[in-house]
C-alpha cells in the first residue's frame, strides 16, 4: 500500500473503523496506521490475521473488536473499548454496509428494516456514541460513507441507495448540531472502486468499459484514492470542512 500524503496530526489520534478488516475498511485501517494512529475497528468475521499482518508490516497493531453493528449495545460497548484501550475516539469512519441486490418486488419488511438497521442505522448510533467523548475532548472528526450510488439513481438495491440519500442528510444536519462543539461531521461517496468483491461479483469486461466511459478520469479507482481522502478529512488540515459531500468517483457525478 502507497502512501501518498502524511498529516503530522493523525500520528498518536484514536480512530474508531467500522467494518475495518475487509475491503476498503482494510485499507482504511492500514492508511491510519502508516500514519502513526492508534485505530480500533469492529468486524462480524474473525480479522486476527489481518491484525498480525498490520503489526508485522507497520509495527502497530489495530485492535479488532468482534461486532455486528446492527447489534447497537454491542456497537456502543465497542466504542468504550476502544475508548479504554486508545483514550476518547476522536476521528470515527462510519464505513461497513452490505449493498446486496435486491428488485423492488422481494423486498419484504424485514429485508427493509434489515438493510437500513446496516446502512444507516448504525451510523446514526456510532455517530451518538462517541459526541460527548469528542465534546470533552475539544472536538473531533466524523466521516460517514455514502456512495454515489443513489445520485446515479441506479436500480437494484433501492433499499441500499435510500440509505446512502439518508446518510447526507443526516451528516448535515449532525454537523450543524454538533459544530458547536468542534465535531465536523462529512460524508464521503465512493464511486466503483475495484476491490476484490467488486471484481468477483459484478466488474465484467462490458461493464468496466461502460462505467469508465461515464467518468472524466480514464482509470479505475483503487481503494487508496478513498483511503487518502478520508485521510484528509480525519486530520486537521480539513478542519474548516464540515457538513459536506465529498465525492470521490473519477468524475462521473456533479455537486452543487
């Protein structure tokens, strides 16, 4: 993994990653650790051998907290774990979600509530979870992710795209109620970033080409172009930025 960028403010700060051993939350995870930070994250599958790997490459071990977040006791107990063993969270990345396909047709009201309990549920509560710590702390950093999914209007996962509309305007209106206590709440929108899920389930030959034709940038996202932005939005040198999306997708969608 690249580094590109260091923030000197990151080195020694307590990072909280949801869905942090698999994914682009793995990568999140090594990106905060390269950057001296101390990060915790939950994952529902065993990630002890992603930690030994992190502590073998960079000399700093995460702590990996066994969690499902749609379980929101055990999602705030992980948070005072990790609260315990790092001092107070003070950049949380809302980052796990599943975007399983699904046709308007077989949705059924659990699958609905199940889907939002994951996507947009949790966020919430994570976000509820660490506010005072940050408040007594003199601030913080939240970074909820989205995706550009529900901009584009794309079809198949409804439930998945209504949660990622709701993040934005949750994340606005948790920046404008915490700003007085220093918290900057964004989200961030991923476009097609290709990690080895992306590949096996739906990136064929036709479909990359249709997409990178959509977008001004004519090379596919890696997970380290989302890792450097979140980067910049945990540290200080974003700290007049809140209340936003970031969009990092290659230019296939517009803001403002």
């Amino acid at each position: 993994m690249t580094q590109t960028a260091t923030f000197h403010d990151l080195a020694g700060k307590s990072i909280f990653i949801t869905g942090g051993g698999s994914g682009i939350g793995a990568s999140l995870t090594e990106g905060f650790l390269q950057q001296g930070a101390k990060v915790a994250f939950v994952q529902r599958s065993d990630s002890s051998a992603f930690c030994d790997e992190m502590e073998a490459k960079h000399g700093n071990r995460p702590l990996f907290i066994k969690c499902d977040i749609t379980d929101i006791a055990a999602l705030d107990a992980a948070i005072s774990q990790a609260t315990e063993a790092h001092d107070t969270v003070q950049v949380l990345v809302n980052n796990a979600a599943n975007d399983h396909r699904h046709s308007v047709g077989e949705v059924t009201e659990d699958f609905w509530d199940w889907s939002q309990s994951i996507n947009l549920k949790a966020y919430f509560f994570a976000c509820q979870s660490v506010a005072k710590g940050m408040k007594d702390n003199g601030g913080g950093s939240i970074i909820n992710f989205s995706s550009i999914s529900y901009m584009m209007g794309n079809p198949g996962y409804v439930s998945y795209t209504t949660a990622n509309a709701g993040i934005n305007g949750m994340s606005r209106s948790l920046a404008r109620e915490l700003g007085a206590d220093n918290i900057r709440v964004n989200a961030l929108a991923p476009g097609w970033v290709l990690t080895e899920k992306q590949l096996d389930k739906w990136a064929t030959p036709d479909a990359l080409k249709a997409h990178l034709e959509r977008q001004c940038l004519k090379e596919h996202l890696a997970p380290q172009d989302i890792v450097d932005a979140v980067l910049f939005l945990g540290s200080n040198a974003s700290r007049m930025i809140t209340g936003q999306m970031m969009v990092v997708d290659g230019g296939v969608v517009t803001t403002g």
